[in-house]
C-alpha cells in the first residue's frame, strides 16, 4: 500500500513540527519546508525517520512568491527520487509569524510583510502546488482564534487570518470537483515560542488565558498537531470548508 505524503510549511519548528511528529506516528511520510536553520530542520527529518517516517526538508521563503515556481520543480524531483512517486496527499499551511502592534502604530512594512507571509504566500503557493496534489487530497490552512475574537494589537495579523477563512471556503468550492477537501483550523492562544514565547514565559498571560478559556488551560503544542492530523484521518473526508477552532473553549 502506498504511503501517504504530507507537505507542511514551517515544519521546522513549533506548530509545524508538532504537527509532522503527530502525522509520522500515524503512518504518514513528511516533506516539511524552513526558512533559514537548515541544520535544525535536518535534524527533524532526522527524527522523524527514527519514528519510521520517510521525511525530507526543502528551503521556502513563503513571503516570496517569485521563488515558488523553483520550489514545485524541487519538491517534484524530491518526490521522485527520495519517495517514488510524482504527487502528494496533503498539504498543510502552516508557515507563519507574528505580530503585536496597535492599530494606529502599526506600519505600512508590517502590513506588507503580513500580507506576504500570511496570505499572498498560503495562495500563490497552493496555487503552484496544485498540479502535484492528488486528486482527493486535502489542504489544511491555519488561522487563529484572533479572527473571531478581539483582543487589542492583533488588527493586522487577524485581517490576514479572516482573509485565509474567506479563501478557504472558495478554495473548497472551487477545487472540489477534484475532490480536494480544504479546512482551516484556528489555534486558540498555545505554549509555543511564537510571538517570543508570550504564552508559554509570561506567567501572567498564561494565567489570563486560562482563566478566559472553558477547559482551563492555555493550549499546548500536542493539541494542535492532533487536530491537524484529525482533518486528515481518513474518517473525515466529509468535512470541507468549514473553519475548526481548536482554543479549548476560549472566550465562550
């Protein structure tokens, strides 16, 4: 039986990571991307292939959409000669940064920064990616509890994240006659060292977000690596277009 094969930007670290260790556990084989510490990224394909997978990590500046072309070639040649096969099942876009800033303070550089890495890159990337997905296949985009909720500084990184809803639903709609499913899932506030480790070092905002969420607890990076690799079970394969809040009952 063939192997399934998962794409997932940002693998590299946090979210990304968490997710293809989860994803390797069930059976599934990695190509996971990095921007830049390419030793640190080597040494998680490393791991994973420890754990059984077959994994391989390729460089992606996601905030530059010239690049993207070279990457499909790249990641077609890796699939054929490290995995054995022309295509992929399941593609994950995850790679993303953050940013804390008022409205009225932020700039016209973080704006456009944001749009590039957070929106402009998730859409011209699958947009190249699509001819090496296979039909019946599946996209997991990533948001962020943010979109639904308010909380002061987050205006442009949550703009971005409800633009990736919206896409989410059209990418659904329209690439579902290749029987493409395609979800978002939106991560409540979680114990990572993104946005500086905020929610994982800062005992203060730790204890407002727990006391702010149903189940207690800020989130931990095990939740949201299960629940990217729940989208893809093969039980699901009725859901599509539909965004999945997983924040553990946040601001209920």
């Amino acid at each position: 039986m063939t192997r399934k094969i998962a794409l997932i930007t940002g693998a590299s670290r946090g979210l990304g990571r968490n997710a293809a260790e989860h994803l390797a556990a069930r059976g599934i084989d990695i190509i996971g991307t990095y921007h830049s510490k390419a030793d640190e990224a080597q040494a998680v394909a490393g791991q994973l292939q420890q754990a059984g997978a077959n994994a391989a990590m390729l460089q992606l500046d996601v905030s530059d959409s010239s690049s993207f072309g070279g990457f499909a070639e790249r990641l077609g040649n890796t699939l054929q000669q490290q995995f054995g096969r022309k295509d992929f099942d399941f593609l994950v876009n995850n790679a993303g940064i953050g940013l804390h800033a008022p409205f009225s303070e932020t700039s016209e550089a973080q704006f456009d920064q944001l749009v590039n890495i957070q929106f402009k890159g998730p859409f011209f990337l699958t947009q190249y990616l699509l001819p090496l997905l296979v039909d019946g296949g599946r996209i997991v985009n990533i948001s962020s509890g943010l979109a639904r909720f308010s909380l002061p500084g987050y205006a442009a990184y949550a703009a971005m994240k409800g633009a990736m809803e919206v896409l989410t639903r059209y990418q659904a709609k329209e690439l579902g006659a290749r029987g493409i499913r395609v979800n978002i899932l939106a991560p409540g506030a979680i114990e990572t060292d993104f946005g500086g480790g905020a929610v994982r070092d800062n005992r203060q905002l730790n204890a407002f977000v727990a006391s702010n969420t149903a189940l207690g607890r800020a989130g931990l990076p095990d939740d949201i690596g299960a629940a990217i690799a729940l989208l893809l079970d093969e039980g699901n394969g009725w859901i599509t277009g539909q965004r999945l809040e997983v924040s553990g009952g946040m601001f209920l």
